[in-house]
C-alpha cells in the first residue's frame, strides 16, 4: 500500500470555478446532477461547465453517475462526486478528552477514535498524543464504531508547569506515537478543535502563551494543519449541513461554555479572531471567581450548577445568556450542543427556550427564535474540525476576521 506524508495536491481544487463546481456535487450526493444544471446553478455557460467537469474527472473527483431523461433530445449525463477520492481528518481536543475522526469528501465519517487526554499536561506530550491518534486512525480500518485507544492518559508531574513543554521547538525529541500517515486515501490534511482562546491564523493557543500548536503537529505528522476553536469548529460543520441560509449561534456546554457565530453566510471570528468567548460574559458583578480571573462569567455559574447536579438551574442561566446574544445580534436560531446538554438535552431545550420566549414577550419582538440541539448529531466538534480542511475545497470559506 502506496504511503505519502505530503499533503494532496489537487490543481483543479484551486479555481473558484471549479470549487462551486464541486460544491454542487457534494450538496447533489448519489443523485448527482447534470452539466445543465450545474450551468444554471453557477452562472457559468455551458462550455465553462464542460471543461471544469472533464478536469474533476480527470483528476477522480467526479463521475458519471447514469443519465437522467430530459424535456428533449437525448437523455443528460448525470455527474457524481467521488467521497473517498479526498479525506481529512478531524481532531477536537477537549480539556479531558481526545476525538479523532476520518472523513471523506462527502463529511462522512469513515473511520473514529476516542482516547482520555490531560489538556493541562505539557504542550509536548498534548501534540505527541495528538500525532499519535491521528496515526492510528489513518493507518486502522475504517469504521464507523468508535475505537478506545490503549494510550496513557497523560498527567502532568506534582508541580510541574504546563509551558515548560512548550518552549522547545515543535518536532523535538522523539515522535512518541506517531505512525506513518496517509495511505491509498489522499489526505489533505488535518483540523484541529481546541478551546478557546487561540490565534486562528497562525494556530497559536493563547492558553500556553504562544505555543505553536499548527506548527508541532504539522512537524510530527508532515500534514497540513488548520487550528480553530471547538466552537467554530462545530458551527462549521453545521453550517454545511444546514437546509438553509440562516444567522446562527451554537452555544457549546461541556468542560467549558462557549459560542460558535455564524453570520452573514461565514464564521464570525472578529478582528483577531477571538469572537465566541460567550462564556465570560459578566452576569453577576459581585458572582463568583471564574477560571478567567473575572466575577460572575456566565460560564461560571453555569458550571457551579452543573457541579451541583441543579440543571434547571444551569438552563437558566445558559438561557439568559441565549437570550442577551439573540437580543445583541437578531440571529435566527440557537443550537445547543456539548456533553452536558447532552446528557440531558430535553430540559437544557425547555429551560433555554423559556428565558428566550420570556425576553421576546418582554421586548415584543413576536415569536422566539428556534431552538434545537445537536443531541444524536454524532460528534459535531470533530466532524467540524475536519471540515476546516475540507470546506475552502467547495468555496464554503469566508469569515468576518482571518479565514
């Protein structure tokens, strides 16, 4: 079996043309779609059509998929995207957990792994277990059944400093757990979902001050690599799966609280691409002390009441801030999403939408916006990560500060 460490190299991929092309034979599926249809839906005149469709061929990514009758004359050719022409892998790292999930160029999953992490642990052992688990889900079968992974989890020593990895350069010492990546699949490369705060563009956390985690991973794996936050990532993902244009806010609850915005069409990552800390919204000026340094941040109080077993209680409070960012943006629906909402996602639902429908009967706004959850959507961080890769394929990129 051919391996390569090197990134796909697809030409056709680099034409805007050519991505709306792809992008009408993704959203087209088994159906597919015919040349005249992909005319009128891009604008693009019939011959322009041709050429770029004879390229995607030529190169694998698209086929014919039967013919389908027309209102005259022969019947037309329908073309197909081929999935597993491209993959990207998807890696979303929690603060006590690490996903790892193979994708192909349809977003379905063909292969997953799951494995403890220590996020607080140093950056050289995160980025070794990281390398490692994006190896083995390259190099397993593919599958859609979740593997535990016999890793260690990692710890920090008593008293030992979590930046004290991060001031070697990425790729030193030894490459602990990584293992060849890239086989008969054309791997183009890997998204990463990690928490906030971080400097998208250059994948730099802010959490350990300026380690270079798009960096050290690119090194450990030699594939391209894109860094986001989880909540981005996850309003990526759903963003491509939506039936519809539509502003959104999907509002992350788990080890931490924090916001995925979608607006006018793209990600909102603000000027310096640090938009979504939703969770450090001051709601209680004398409230207690946050993991920030701030008083009363709503991610606080949420997670006080989680703690207490009261989700009533933490519904409440992650409604009034639902209901604050629904009032500041005029978006028009949330999405709630997380491991905590999804323990118990039906009263997360009722007590959100309760403060929601209170505020627009207070302010007569007419009826509250939709509130769903992406309880049984899989692993929606994960699979969003993997779509920072994939998405700029289809032209699905545009962002409202560093794309």
């Amino acid at each position: 079996m051919n391996r390569s460490n090197a990134g796909a190299n697809l030409p056709t991929l680099r034409s805007h043309n050519a991505a709306l092309v792809l992008d009408l034979l993704r959203v087209a599926g088994e159906r597919g779609i015919s040349r005249l249809e992909l005319a009128e839906r891009t604008g693009l005149t019939p011959q322009a059509v041709s050429k770029i469709t004879a390229r995607l061929r030529a190169e694998g990514l698209a086929t014919e998929a039967g013919h389908r009758a027309s209102t005259g004359g022969k019947p037309r050719t329908v073309l197909r995207l081929v999935p597993d022409a491209g993959h990207a892998v998807g890696l979303h790292l929690d603060r006590d957990e690490l996903t790892v999930v193979l994708v192909d160029l349809a977003g379905t999953v063909v292969a997953s792994r799951r494995t403890p992490l220590d996020f607080g642990a140093p950056a050289g052992e995160v980025v070794a277990v990281a390398a490692g688990e994006v190896g083995a889900v390259l190099g397993g079968p593919a599958a859609d059944a979740v593997a535990e992974s016999p890793q260690p989890r990692p710890s920090l020593e008593p008293g030992a400093d979590p930046r004290t990895s991060a001031a070697s350069a990425p790729g030193e010492g030894d490459a602990v757990g990584t293992a060849p990546v890239g086989d008969a699949r054309t791997v183009l490369g890997i998204g990463v979902a990690v928490p906030g705060p971080l400097d998208h563009r250059g994948g730099v956390l802010h959490r350990v001050t300026g380690y270079p985690l798009q960096d050290a991973l690119a090194a450990r794996t030699g594939l391209p690599v894109v860094v986001d936050k989880d909540t981005n990532a996850a309003a990526l993902g759903l963003a491509l799966r939506a039936d519809g244009p539509g502003d959104f806010a999907y509002l992350h609850l788990g080890t931490g609280l924090g916001a995925g915005l979608f607006l006018g069409g793209a990600l909102h990552r603000g000027a310096r691409t640090g938009a979504g800390e939703f969770g450090h919204q001051t709601v209680s000026l004398d409230g207690p002390l946050c993991s920030c340094g701030g008083r009363g941040c709503i991610e606080a109080l949420c997670l006080a009441a989680v703690a207490d077993g009261d989700v009533a209680e933490a519904a409440r409070v992650l409604g009034t801030g639902a209901a604050n960012l629904v009032g500041l943006l005029d978006i028009d629906r949330v999405v709630l999403g997380g491991r905590t909402v999804g323990a118990d996602p039906d009263a997360y639902v009722r007590g959100v939408r309760a403060v929601i429908e209170e505020r627009a009967r207070r302010d007569g706004t007419g009826a509250a916006v939709p509130l769903v959850t992406t309880a049984g959507a899989g692993r929606p961080v994960a699979d969003g990560a993997a779509q920072l890769v994939l998405a700029p394929l289809f032209g699905r990129v545009g962002s409202g500060g560093g794309a």
